[in-house]
C-alpha cells in the first residue's frame, strides 16, 4: 500500500496556499474596518455635532449587535455552507460601511455603524471553511491551527494599514470626511468578490434546523448582560437597573442551558461545551477579551496622564498611537508564532505559554511603569501572548466540536471574548473613575486604579493557564484517517 503521507502534505499545502490566501485578503479588510476610523474619531465627533463621549455609544451598539447575530450566523453556515453565509455577511457590513460613509447625523451613523459589526462573523466563518475541508485529513487539524495565525496576522496587518491610511486620506482630500469614509467600503465591497469568486464553498451536514427558540433566549440573555456591563461603564455601580438587567440576564442565560438540554438539534450544544477540550477553550476567550479589549483604553489614558503626578507617560496624541501601534505589531507577532510553533509544538502546551506570557506581561508593568521602554517591553510580551491565543481560540474551538458545530463552536469563542471585554471595559471604568479627583489632576486616576487594571489583567492570564491545563493533553490534534485510500480520496475531493 502507498505512503498517503506525501499526498496529505501537498493537500494540507494546498489548503494553506490556495484557499488561506483568499482569505487573509478578507481578514486585511477586517483589520482595515478595526484601525481605520479610530485616528478620525474627533473628526467625525465634529461633523456629526457631537461629543467625545457620544463615540462610546458607537462601540457599545456595535459589541450588542456582533454578540447577538454572530452565532445566529454562524450556526446557519453550519447548515447551509459557510461561503453562502460569509457572503450575505459581507453584503451586510458593505451596506453599512457605504451608509457610515454618508450618515449626517448621530443616530443614522450609529445605526449604521452597529450594523457594520457583521464582519465580526467573518473569521469563525473562514476558520470553519478551513477546518471543514480538512477534517478527514491526517494534516487538516493541524493547518488550520496554521492557517488561523496568519488570519489573525492578516487582521492585524490590517489594522496598522488602516491606522495610518485614514489621516493620510483625510489630508490628501483635503479634510473631506465622506470623501474618506469611502475607502473602506470600496475595500469591503471588493472583499464580496474575492469571497464570491476565490474562496470554495463547505459540505454542510444535511438535515439540520435552526434552533429558533433557542436563539432567541440566547439574544435576550446577551442583551440583558452586555446592556447592564454598558450601564455599568457609564453609571457606575449605583445605577440599580444595571444589577436587575445583570440578574435578568444571568437568569435568562440559565434558562437557556435548560432549554437547549432538551433540543435534538440545539442553537448551542451544551453537552459539547461540557467537554474538556472545549469550555476551558471558551473561559479562555472570555478572559482574552478582559485583557485584550478591556485594557486598551485604560493603556491609553495611562499613556497620556501627566508623569509630573509620578506616574503616565505623558504622551502627545500621535506618541501615543505609536505605542498602541507597537502593541498590535506584537499580536501580530504572537500569532505568527503560533502559526509557525503549532506544527511542531502540542497545541495545548502553545496554549498555556501564550496564557503566561499575557499573566508576565502584566505583573511585570506593575513594578515597571514609569519609563516608556518599561511599557513597551511588558506590553510587548503580553501582546505576543495574546495574539496566540487570539489565533488559537477560534481553531481549538473548532478542532474540539463535532462536524456540522464547528462554525458555531469558533464563533462563541468571539461572543464570550466580546463579553469579557464589555465586562472588564465596564469594571475598568468604574475602578479609575473611582480614584478620579484623589489626585492633583481631577480627571486623571489614580495609580492604584492602573494597578487594579494590570492586576485584573494578569489574573486572568494565570486564570487561563490554570484551566488550559484540564485540556487533554491529546486534544487538538490531527485525525487519523481510517485507512490510506480513504484519505487520498477525500485528498482529491478537496
């Protein structure tokens, strides 16, 4: 009998080469959509006859819708095929990137603005497309782990590109907005080509049925959740309608694990996420989300406080774009490394080094805080960290779900690292505010405040460690195929 092994490599080369290149264009778009309108916020807080505080409605609009329609989305790519759902969510965030483009008032441009959060679904979807087309192979676990690292690097490439596109656009049309709002709907709008003519579709498992009811218990738990951590972030702990939404929504979310336990095909599988290699992966999500999406705004502020208080950098607007530059450089890093460590190195023990490198990186700016070249080591190394496990989550996720799950299995992975950042931006808001005004400056925090925030960060880096260890140490890796011929078939096939 013939050795299979040379024919699964050049299809597993196959799957990175051709259908990875595809879409990392289409993960370059979603980083352009993350970094490109942050540097014209003023300006757009200007045409709109706003105020610098109206913009945090813009993310909290966007995180509600993407948490509520991303695992409706990607369930339906399960059973419908993954390229048929990644195209209508395109359309979706291109029709909305166009509208923001030509919104002249706050509430069209949050209303657009919230519907351009369906790009979120994008990479669960393109994981799910990668994976699926190589299960039955010796190597497919195993390239998809690669694959979703130079996803993740197209992203954040993405998002650097974006960053530094959109003043220099804004410049060269002479300061006009619509004019330069446009540019990542153009980008968008080609993505829906790339997709449509590029990317090969899945074999959705027949049979299935969405799980209406379900969903809809889900949607009603996340809103009640993500609603309370917003009016958390904006009220503070006093406001008492944010504990009855939060208990509404914990109750609401218990309730939908009853219900789905009764379903023979449920929205989510909770027997699937009792697996060990499947909810350690998914807390871990959550916890990402806290240090990931939760700190950048506290780094941000800590950056520009004046350091004649004995601590911040005191940085100018564009220094500090140059540190959050570094730090998306260095998620780049971390996924690329994983990409290349994944290969050869136990998916699990990759996991929980990029966990302690994100709990390192923050206990070590606790001590070392006060020079620029101290903030950016630590940063760095929890970057490098957290750009792993952003690569990681959405594979493992999918390499630990049973076939015709994995779309959703990768897309909660996203929803529960939303959740964590809504959660810790709410906390972390509350905890500065709280040391607001106890300094010289009555709008800087205080350096305990910062503390808790790293502190919080780097618990929850070893939080994550802690658990990945209750994955077996078996998980994630590649299927043996039952026999040669069966693999070269399906080698074909693909």
């Amino acid at each position: 009998m013939p050795d299979p092994t040379p024919v699964l490599r050049r299809s597993a080369l196959g799957i990175t080469a051709g259908l990875i290149g595809w879409l990392i264009l289409v993960e370059i778009t979603s980083g352009i959509l993350q970094g490109y309108y942050v540097p014209l916020f003023s300006d757009i807080v200007v045409h709109l006859g706003i105020t610098d505080a109206d913009v945090n409605w813009f993310e909290a609009a966007q995180l509600l819708l993407s948490s509520i329609v991303v695992p409706v989305l990607a369930k339906l790519g399960d059973m419908h095929g993954h390229k048929k759902v990644l195209l209508i969510a395109t359309v979706l965030t291109a029709g909305a990137t166009w509208w923001v483009a030509f919104a002249d008032n706050f509430w069209v441009f949050l209303i657009a603005w919230a519907l351009q959060g369906f790009y979120v679904v994008w990479l669960p979807l393109e994981v799910a497309l990668i994976f699926e087309r190589g299960r039955r192979q010796r190597h497919g676990v195993s390239a998809t782990r690669r694959a979703a690292g130079l996803l993740v690097v197209g992203l954040e490439v993405g998002a650097i590109l974006g960053a530094l596109a959109a003043g220099r656009i804004f410049a060269a049309t002479a300061e006009n907005l619509t004019v330069t709002l446009m540019i990542p709907a153009i980008a968008v709008t080609a993505c829906f080509f790339v997709i449509l003519f590029g990317v090969p579709e899945s074999e959705p498992l027949p049979g299935r049925r969405l799980d209406t009811g379900g969903f809809v218990i889900l949607t009603v738990g996340l809103l009640l959740v993500t609603s309370s951590l917003t009016f958390l972030r904006l009220n503070g702990p006093g406001f008492v309608w944010t504990w009855v939404l939060l208990a509404a929504g914990v109750a609401s979310l218990a309730f939908f694990v009853w219900y789905e336990l009764r379903q023979d095909d449920p929205a989510v599988d909770i027997r699937v996420f009792r697996r060990p290699e499947m909810w350690p992966v998914q807390v871990t999500a959550f916890l990402v989300g806290i240090s990931l999406l939760g700190a950048q705004g506290p780094l941000s502020t800590y950056a520009g406080t004046d350091s004649s208080l004995g601590y911040g950098l005191g940085l100018d607007a564009t220094a500090r774009s140059n540190l959050i530059g570094v730090y998306i450089a260095s998620l780049a890093v971390g996924a690329i490394l994983f990409a290349v460590t994944s290969r050869k190195a136990s998916p699990r023990a990759v996991l929980i080094a990029a966990a302690v490198f994100v709990a390192v990186g923050y206990l070590l700016l606790i001590p070392f805080h006060k020079e620029l070249w101290q903030v950016v080591v630590t940063l760095v190394i929890a970057g490098i960290g957290s750009g792993a496990l952003v690569a990681a989550m959405p594979a493992a996720a999918a390499a630990a779900a049973p076939r015709g799950q994995t779309g959703i299995a990768s897309a909660l992975t996203n929803t529960t690292k939303t959740i964590g950042g809504t959660f810790a931006s709410a906390v972390f808001g509350v905890v500065l505010a709280a040391g607001a005004g106890a300094v010289l400056s009555s709008t800087a925090a205080s350096l305990g405040g910062y503390i808790t925030v790293w502190a919080i960060c780097a618990g929850g880096g070893v939080l994550a460690a802690v658990l990945l260890f209750f994955v077996p140490k078996v998980a994630f890796a590649d299927e043996l195929p039952e026999s040669a011929e069966a693999v070269a078939g399906e080698s074909q096939i693909i």
